[in-house]
C-alpha cells in the first residue's frame, strides 16, 4: 500500500466504479489529503491543497467563463483533483475545459448518473485516515532503524516487510528558496519581500513541496528494483533502499531513479525545483544493524552533492577525496593550511584577471599532462607554459616532489569545496 492516497486508488474505490477519467491522465499519481464539496466559482478560498472537489458546478456550469476559471482556480490551488456529477448543470465536459486539464495534468473524472456525494467522502476519508496510518507507521520505523535502535519490538516489524537483509539510505533534499517558490509563489514572494522568512518558514514550505513529489520517489526506485520505505523530515526525505544484489551497478541504478524523481519535480513544482534536489546515497549494508552506518555516510554524501558543482547526487563510495573533506568540515586548520597554500596564487589572479588556481587544479587533475591540461582549458602550450612559470614563481610548492603535490592538490580541492556556496 502507498503511504498517500493518490487519484489512480480512487478510481479503484465503490464509489467510483461508474466514473469517467475525461482528463488529466497525466496526474493520477497526485495525493489526496482530504475530499471537500465545492459548487460556488471562487474556489481558490476553499482549498488548502490536495484535495479532491467534488461538484455538481450548480453556480458556474452553465456559464463557460465562470467554468474554466473555477478549473484554473483548482489548479492554481494545487487541488488534487476535480469530480463532476454530470445532469444539474454541467451535460457534458467542453473542449476547452479538456484541454486546460490535459495542458496541467490535472484529473477530471465523470460521473454520468447520480451518486451521492456522502458515501464517496465517507469512503475516501476513511481511506484516507489508514493510509496516514500506514505512513507513520512507516516513518517511525525508517527513524528506528536509522538511529540505530533496532530493538527487539521492530524486529518482527522488519522481518515482515524486509525479506531481504541488504540496504542502503538515501537522503534527499530540496533547496528551501527555490522549492516553496515553485511549490506557492505568492506565499514564498510575500514572505521575501516583508524580510519576515525564518528557517522555520522555508522549512513548512518546502515540507509541503515534498508532499507533492514523495508519492513519485517509491515508484521511481522500485522500477529499479528497490523496495523502498520513506520517512520525511520538513525539509528532506530519508529512503531505506531494500534490493537482494549487492553487486549490481549501483551508479547506473541510482541515477536513473534520482533522473525519475527529478522529472517529478519538474512537474510538480516546475523546472526550478527540479534543479534543485540532491541526494546523497550511503554504502551498502548487510542487516538492519548496519543501517546507521549507511545514513550517515548518505548524510556526507549529501553534503558533497551541495558543494560540488556539476551532479546532483553523489554515492559516498564513490565520492573520493571528498570523503576526506567532509572529515575536515569545521577544521579551522585545515583551513589555515589551504590559504598558506593558495591565497598568494588566488591575490594574483585577482589583482592581474589571471586564472593561475584554475590553471593549477587543471593540471594536477590531467596529472601534469601539458597536452591533455591545454586541451582541458582551451588554450595553447605556449599560453600553459606561460602560466605554470607564473605558477612557479609564486608557489612555494615542488610539483616534482609527489608528496608536496599531493598535499597542494589536496589544498586545491578543499578551498573549492569549502568555498563554493551550496547550491
């Protein structure tokens, strides 16, 4: 069972079993967090978001305008869906109307007799209430086992649901600006606009944003062999990733889940959403015991995704040095030695519009290859040899000498990822 009532279970419900999708296919994976009867056209002040209207449009059906702006007004809304008992106003569902749903993916689904509106809102609530049982249900184990206490009570629990005893964590997160922008405009706009926005704003925003693209994660991954349990925090989402092969190409396997949830995003929220989740991936496991382990490695992982520019998602087994960098987080040393490393090299460029520290991390990344280095940076030997002279003369470092270099290339990597902003 999903943790979320979505649109396409309704339609498998009694009440439904003479109802018409006439739209919207597109979205019958949206959740729905409550059932509400509309019939007045200004429905945007009767609607908190997710739920599913039902309607007979009495006060706009016969009205085109009214009609179609009662629809833009369930979608702006970010209702879950629409359903219309079709005979007291409404005989049938214009083009127009069709087409605008089909445009937002927005479901719209046909009755054409009458049904008593009491027995479907009786039915779903009910629904409702067990599938957000299910969910705590679900989150309070996910946070048992991550935090390490798997005591006897969960044992029976987990046997249950987890035949298989090999796991790994994921931890996604969305940016808090970018998602509750995308998520409610107007709110977010208003907010930033009156500097009144605290952490806990963004956090309830984006906690909302994630409402929306969840019942898209467990599908994502299980159509990658994944058996998937989820625990949402406000401002992330923790999966316990249950799978049988531990040797298969986890890479692959991951991307293509992390790509599927993504494009969840972009719909549900629009582009700039999508662009700004992350995700961070723990090793893989053998028994529940070992689950913390893997959290808090998808915990580093996840940092090293908002540091580095260029992915989205990082498995911390394959994340290299940054694994090491995420050990000097907070190291006011370590900090120390990076600059007596690279702050004369960073002034120079500076002051002269040089790109010397772009230069040196380039050629210590193409390991010293003068060829490869210039082909990298798009410029001629003549211009490379130029600057690693310039590089010379002002680092205090032998690039001949494998421990120094190594120590520097490590300095290189450092200011980048602790300099660069979280994206």
């Amino acid at each position: 069972m999903s943790a979320w009532l979505r649109v396409c279970d309704v339609l498998k419900r009694p009440p439904f079993q003479s109802a018409l999708l006439a739209a919207g296919q597109g979205g019958l994976s949206r959740p729905i967090r409550w059932v509400h009867i509309l019939d007045v056209p200004n429905a945007r002040g009767h609607i908190h978001g997710g739920e599913l209207v039902l309607t007979t449009g009495l006060g706009f059906g016969k009205h085109p305008y009214q009609f179609q702006s009662f629809i833009e007004e369930l979608i702006e809304g970010q209702a879950a869906a629409l359903c219309i008992e079709l005979g007291t106003a409404i005989r049938e569902l214009p083009t127009a109307i069709r087409r605008l749903a089909d445009a937002n993916n927005f479901p719209v689904l046909l009755f054409p007799k009458h049904v008593r509106f009491v027995d479907i809102t009786q039915d779903l609530h009910k629904q409702i209430l067990i599938h957000e049982r299910q969910a705590l249900s679900e989150q309070t184990w996910v946070e048992t086992v991550i935090s390490g206490q798997t005591v006897w009570d969960t044992e029976p629990l987990a046997a249950a649901m987890l035949p298989t005893r090999w796991f790994c964590v994921a931890v996604l997160a969305l940016d808090e600006l970018v998602a509750s922008r995308a998520a409610n405009p107007s709110v977010a706009l208003e907010v930033s606009e009156q500097h009144r926005h605290t952490e806990s704003d963004w956090m309830q925003l984006t906690a909302s944003a994630w409402r929306d693209v969840i019942p898209f994660i467990r599908p994502a991954f299980r159509a990658e062999g994944l058996r998937t349990h989820l625990a949402m925090r406000q401002e992330e989402v923790i999966a316990v990733l249950e799978f049988s092969d531990p040797e298969r190409d986890w890479v692959s396997v991951l991307n293509t889940g992390f790509s599927a949830v993504q494009s969840a995003c972009s719909e549900c929220l629009g582009a700039p959403a999508a662009t700004a989740l992350h995700m961070g991936v723990g090793r893989p496991v053998n028994g529940l015991a070992q689950v913390p382990n893997s959290y808090q490695d998808a915990r580093k992982a996840l940092l090293i995704s908002r540091r580095v520019p260029g992915r989205r998602w990082w498995m911390y087994d394959e994340a290299g040095v940054f694994r090491w960098l995420t050990l000097l987080a907070g190291s006011q040393a370590a900090a120390e030695l990076a600059a007596r490393d690279l702050d004369e090299l960073a002034a120079y460029d500076r002051r002269h519009g040089t790109q010397l520290l772009q230069t040196l991390r380039v050629y210590l990344d193409c390991d010293r290859s003068k060829q490869r280095t210039a082909a990298a940076l798009y410029i001629h030997r003549q211009t490379l040899y130029h600057r690693l002279e310039q590089m010379e003369a002002i680092l205090r470092s032998n690039l001949d000498d494998p421990v120094q270099r190594l120590s520097l290339h490590l300095s290189v990597y450092y200011r980048t990822f602790f300099q660069h902003q979280p994206h």
